[in-house]
C-alpha cells in the first residue's frame, strides 16, 4: 500500500511539472541561435559583476527631526593663528545670555605665520578639496563614507627649527558651551571678568601693533572626527589695515554620524563672511578683532550609512538572468520570423525553388529535361 500511494503521489508530482524535458533528438540547434546565447551569457556575466559592485558600495540616507537635547554642552574646537603677539591678544565666548565662558581649554602658542613649502603645499591640497565640496556636496558623502582613512586635517608640524622670530600667536583647544547663540571672539588683550560686563584689558598694547591676519586651520563643533572637513578649515585672511575686524556668523546643526566605521553624535555648519573697517568718522563702528557668532539650529540631522540587504541583490540578479534570457529568446524569433517572410519573399534560402531531374524510359543515353518546382505543380 505504501509503495502504491508513493507511486501516486510522484505521478501526481510528475504532471504538476512546469519544466517539461524535451528530447534531445527533436531539438535543433542553428549557428544563429548559438551566436545569440553566447551575446546573451556574455550580457549576463557582465551585468551580475557590475550588480555585485552595487551591492558592495552603500548610501547615506538623511533623516530631520526636533532636537530635544537642550541640556547638554556644546563643544567647540579651535586651531587659529594671529599674527600678532600672544601677550597681545586674547580669546573668550560670551552667550546670549551675557554669560562669559571660561578659556580654560584654549592654550596660546607662540608661532610663526607663514608658512613653510610643505605646510603651504598642504594648506593649497586643501583649499582645493574645500571648491570642490561647495561645487559637489555629495563629495560630503565620500567624506562620510570613508572617515577613518582620510588624511588628517591638522597642519603638519614645520620641519627642521626656526631661525625666524615667533611674532604670530596659535589659539588652539576646546571649551564646551552651552547651547545657546554666543560670541567666540579673539581680540586685543586678555579678557577680565567683571561683574558688570565684559572687559578686555588693551590699554598697554600699541595701536600700531594691530595686526588681525588670521587663518584658520581646524574649527568644528561637536565630536571631533578624523578626516571631516569644516567649511571653514583652511581660511586665511590677510589685511595691512589695523582697524580690520572680521565676522563668520555660523549657524550650526546637531548632527548624528552613523556609519560602517564609526558612530559619533558631531554638527554641521554653515557659515557667512564679512570683514569691513572700523572707522568712527564714517559710522562704521566696532572693535577690530575676529568675531564668531554662532547659533544652533532647531532641527536634528541623522546620516546613516545603508547597504542594499541581499535578498534584494538575489532578487535583481534573478531579474537580470530571467530578463536578458527572455529578451534574446523573443528578438531571436523575431528575427528569424522576418527572415522567413523575406527569403519566402524573394525565393531566398530553403525557399529558393530546387532542380528536380526526371527520368525518361523512351529515351535512354540522352539527357533527362530538367524541370523546376514550379513545373512539377503543374
């Protein structure tokens, strides 16, 4: 009984079968239709190895929300050089709530301004990544994309010692803020703290001696993360004047960076330019220095790194094979169809009329007449 019902149920396997088996022997192969298969395999190899390169590289998927974080503190990372004297100048953040932000992270180095060949030649490398990005912002997503194998932002270090005097000033470190509009601002002397306001102590620096050339070699906010570059990373300005004063007014935008390589919660920035002079007489008042303003935005953005699942690379390398398969197999006939009806046409190839030679029996040792296919049917 048991061998009958596994007899019944392959014969009812066998007729539910969609790939019937044809046998080789009623089965004609043709130079054309080989010729077609090998376009076709070749087509399906080439488009599956350049879909296996789709489904290796990946995207970055933007995502807005509110941001409800209002408690923390906002990071600020600063590399600027003056060329002025370190005893000269002085560098503080004061909020929009006139609260003064202690400078406890921010560190005074004496330097040198210009630059040597080598650091000149990096500081040009990256002013030219700098155009590219505000021509090609999905040049972002590269950054993004491959941020622990970019190369550091930092300025290299000069080479061999100076003989150079040191008349130029690196304000560099970090403060945390919090966040709320404020004022990061570098001008002359050292800022006090006052209980009615805010002061800087200028008094005992030569007017002469004003000299706000500035460039800006690293400037972020948030997380710092190796191999990002900042709008305004690599910015130098250059003035003769004393009474220069320059703003970058900033607006900045909590950002959270989720990718294969790294996870950080860092902000974007955009940022505005203005430089003018202070001149009382003209109505163009002020105080010369360099001043940050900065507020941060409402909105929260996500980048996160995605990758198309494999399911979805099966089912369009299915797609490709199916459909190329197909494709050839219906121009195939197509083309053999208009074939026919052309040679059928013009009596061409296997419709060309054939020699049909008849034997005579009354007449032998002498040449049978021949007649074509259209006699015959006579």
């Amino acid at each position: 009984m048991r061998r009958l019902y596994r007899k019944k149920a392959l014969s009812l396997v066998k007729e539910l079968d969609a790939f019937p088996k044809v046998p080789e022997s009623y089965v004609e192969t043709t130079a054309t239709g080989g010729t077609v298969s090998l376009i076709a395999f070749t087509a399906m190899a080439l488009l599956a190895f350049f879909e296996f390169f789709v489904y290796r590289d990946t995207w970055m998927k933007y995502e807005y929300e509110v941001d409800k974080d209002f408690s923390s503190k906002l990071r600020i990372n600063i590399d600027i050089t003056v060329a002025m004297k370190c005893q000269h100048v002085g560098a503080d953040i004061l909020d929009l709530a006139e609260t003064m932000i202690t400078s406890n992270g921010i560190q005074y180095e004496p330097v040198i301004f210009e630059l040597t060949p080598q650091q000149r030649l990096w500081h040009r490398t990256l002013l030219l990544i700098q155009n590219r990005l505000r021509e090609e912002h999905s040049l972002q997503e590269v950054l993004y994309k491959s941020v622990l194998k970019g190369a550091p932002t930092a300025l290299p270090p000069r080479e061999g010692t100076a003989s150079e005097p040191l008349s130029a000033c690196r304000i560099h470190g970090h403060v945390y803020v919090n966040k709320v509009a404020g004022n990061f601002h570098i001008t002359v002397g050292k800022p006090i703290h006052h209980p009615r306001g805010h002061a800087h102590i200028a008094a005992f620096v030569s007017h002469d001696t004003y000299n706000f050339s500035h460039r800006i070699d690293h400037l972020s906010f948030g997380e710092e993360i190796p191999g990002i570059i900042n709008p305004l990373d690599g910015t130098e300005k250059i003035t003769t004047n004393h009474n220069q004063m320059f703003q970058y007014f900033i607006t900045v935008v909590p950002t959270k960076l989720h990718t294969s390589k790294v996870s950080a919660d860092t902000h974007q920035f955009s940022v505005t330019e203005r430089e003018r002079v202070i001149n009382h007489a003209a109505g163009s008042h002020g105080v010369s220095g360099i001043f940050m303003k900065y507020d941060t935005s409402s909105l929260m953005v996500t980048v996160s790194e995605q990758h198309m699942p494999l399911w979805q690379f099966l089912v369009r390398l299915c797609g490709i094979i199916g459909g190329i398969f197909s494709t050839t197999g219906m121009i195939h006939g197509f083309v053999g169809f208009c074939l026919d009806i052309v040679c059928c046409r013009f009596k061409l190839g296997p419709y060309k009329p054939r020699v049909v030679v008849l034997p005579d029996a009354h007449v032998n040792n002498h040449a049978a007449p021949l007649l074509t296919d259209n006699h015959i049917q006579e």
